[in-house]
C-alpha cells in the first residue's frame, strides 16, 4: 500500500487509495528532492518524505516513534499493552501508558457514539474471521452467536481516566485497534516532525496519508491529492482536491478481504451481526485535520453505506470541516458539499459525479 511514480513536473505519491500531485516551481528554502526513508511497521510499509533540509534525526524520530507505538499496540501475543489488557479480560484492570491513553478515549468515543457501526471491542469477531491472514475463514454460526455477548464497548469496557486503566468486564473480551490505530500513529508521527520544525513533508502510513504544508514545488500550492480507484492500477485517480496540512485516509473492499467459492467478504466487520457489512460502496476517502479521526470515521462512513454515510458526513461537515468522498461500485462518487466547488473528476477515470438525491 505505497506506491509512487514521477512524471514531468508533477510529483506523484501513492498509497493505497491516495495519489498526491506537487506541481510548480520549486521553492529556495526547500530541497528539490525529499529525503525519502522507508521501513516496515504497524503490518505495512511506511515512508517519510521530508522536503527541509537537514532533517534527517527528525526522520529517525519519527520512525522511532512508529516503532514504539506498534509495539504497544499490537496485538499479537508479543506482550504488548493491547496483549496485555486482552488477556487480563474478566481478571483485573491494566495500566496504560499515559502516551497511549488518548487513543483509548478515541476508541471509546466513536464506539460509543458511531450509531453502532464502529465498536473498537470487536475483536472477538475479527479474531474469528482472521480476515487478512493466512489462516483466514468463515466462522460457524455457533461460534459468532457465542461471540456476541463480547463484543460492545459499552458493556464490556471500563476507562479509568484518573488511573489510566483498561478493564475489560468479561473473558475473551478483546480490543482490536484495527481501525483507528493506524491514524492515531500518523499523528504522533505528524507532531514529532513538527516540533523539529518541518514545514513541508508527507507521511505515508499505508493508507493513512498526511500532506504537512504546502506543495514544496510551488509558490503558495496546496498537494493536489487524488483519490485512486479501488478497480485499477496504483497511481490511477478518480479525481483530485487540492490540500495542504490534512489527513487523508480511506477505507475500501480492495484492502482486505476474504474470498470463498460463493461469495467474497470484506474486512469491516458489522459489530451487530458479527459479519462483514455487504453495501454498494467500493470505498470511501476521509479528509480530516487529524488521522486519527480519519481512520475511524472512514470505517463508521463506509460500515453506514452511501446514504447514510453521505448524511453523516455532510453533517460532520457542517461541523467541523471534515469531508468526504464515496466511491461506488458503479463507478460513481458521491461527494460532501465541501468538495463540490474544489474536487475535479479524472475525465479518463470511467467514474462520474452522482447525484446525492439518488444515493441509496
């Protein structure tokens, strides 16, 4: 999920649903080519690109940073702080680390006020379909109706603000940050490169984008970030928005999914039924002042479908910003009212602007 290519004056960065274009004259203060760094963690490929000069311990930093935070959250029965709170399940409440409690409140906070459709206590589910692994299947009816009673935030999950502990009420209770680890760490990534003074960088997290500043190749340029098509090659936009200092995340059937003889199920898995949400969405791109956010309302818009992720999102925009955009499986985007004036359709992409009133 990180792609890039160079074509003529236009700087193109991609990763997995989102292609960036820098195009223009070069500015002086900054180099004319990015110090590049890739290393592998959180299960993708990430890449810095740093567009200031001697910025490279900002960089390491900033991987280091990376590093620490797959370590505390991931969960793969290394010890982690997410293992270590998962197997303490029913027993006893666990100390977080104070860096990592705002994710915590993150993940309470859309599961508890996502309508139902993001619920960061659904690893009993996902740890059932293994959707993304090797060993990935569908589960008997009998072992998702035993998995019901685990999952749910609400019931099962206590913060204890002033301690800084994680209880989960029953055993074989699990969290799963999954959708909404990934953004968070784009952030801590993002603040790292700020405070050395980073003006102009982009941070690509697979999937999770963040364009720091303005294009480095132009005067006053925003990033013309494009959206790529869940049906074609890396590199190959529906459309394009100008940007500068967001976030850039997007969820979609093509990222993961598992393929039987009869059917195909994706990896959002619905907290309700303990099956992969079926909707007529292809994927769905969130651009929003924090990754964070990102991350867990392209899971929440997507997991709604196209009219009722379009009317949240609108409303959220109405609010704070955020916007959207919804691609179908009939080759049509559907997009927030932010973007109506800015966002332009790749005429060569075989997708076409939908009309809102016909979302269903």
């Amino acid at each position: 999920m990180n792609k890039k290519k160079l074509v003529g004056l236009f700087s193109v960065i991609a990763i997995l649903a989102v292609v960036l274009v820098a195009c223009g004259k070069p500015k002086v203060e900054l180099m004319k080519d990015p110090y590049q760094k890739t290393e592998f963690h959180i299960g993708t490929i990430c890449t810095i690109r740093v567009w200031d000069k001697d910025k490279k311990d900002a960089v390491k930093d900033a991987f280091a940073r990376i590093a620490k935070s797959d370590k505390q959250m991931a969960v793969n029965g290394d010890g982690s702080v997410a293992d270590k709170i998962n197997a303490a399940a029913g027993k006893h409440p666990v100390k977080v680390p104070a860096d990592m409690w705002p994710l915590f409140e993150k993940a309470k906070y859309y599961s508890e006020n996502s309508g139902g459709v993001f619920d960061a206590s659904i690893g009993a589910f996902t740890n059932l379909w293994r959707i993304g692994f090797p060993d990935a299947h569908v589960p008997a009816q009998k072992e998702i109706d035993a998995a019901k009673p685990l999952v749910g935030w609400k019931q099962n999950v206590v913060l204890d603000e002033k301690n800084h502990t994680v209880f989960l009420k029953q055993k074989g209770v699990r969290l799963d940050f999954g959708g909404i680890a990934k953004g968070y760490i784009a952030d801590q990534v993002w603040q790292t490169l700020k405070k050395h003074g980073v003006t102009t960088a982009v941070i690509d997290l697979g999937g999770n984008l963040v364009v720091m500043g303005k294009s480095p190749a132009g005067k006053d340029k925003n990033w013309n970030v494009g959206i790529q098509s869940p049906t074609a090659s890396r590199g190959d936009a529906v459309g394009y928005v100008p940007e500068q200092n967001k976030s850039i995340v997007t969820a979609g059937i093509y990222e993961k999914y598992l393929k039987t003889k009869d059917h195909t199920y994706i990896y959002l898995i619905d907290p309700a039924t303990g099956y992969p949400y079926e909707n007529n969405l292809a994927g769905v791109s969130i651009i929003s002042a924090k990754s964070v956010n990102g991350d867990a309302l392209s899971n929440v818009a997507f997991n709604k479908g196209l009219k009722g992720g379009l009317a949240y999102m609108n409303q959220l925009h109405r609010k704070n910003g955020t916007e959207a955009i919804f691609i179908t499986k009939d080759k049509k985007l559907y997009l927030t009212d932010g973007l109506k004036k800015t966002f332009k359709v790749d005429k060569n992409s075989g997708y076409t602007l939908g009309n809102p009133a016909d979302a269903k």
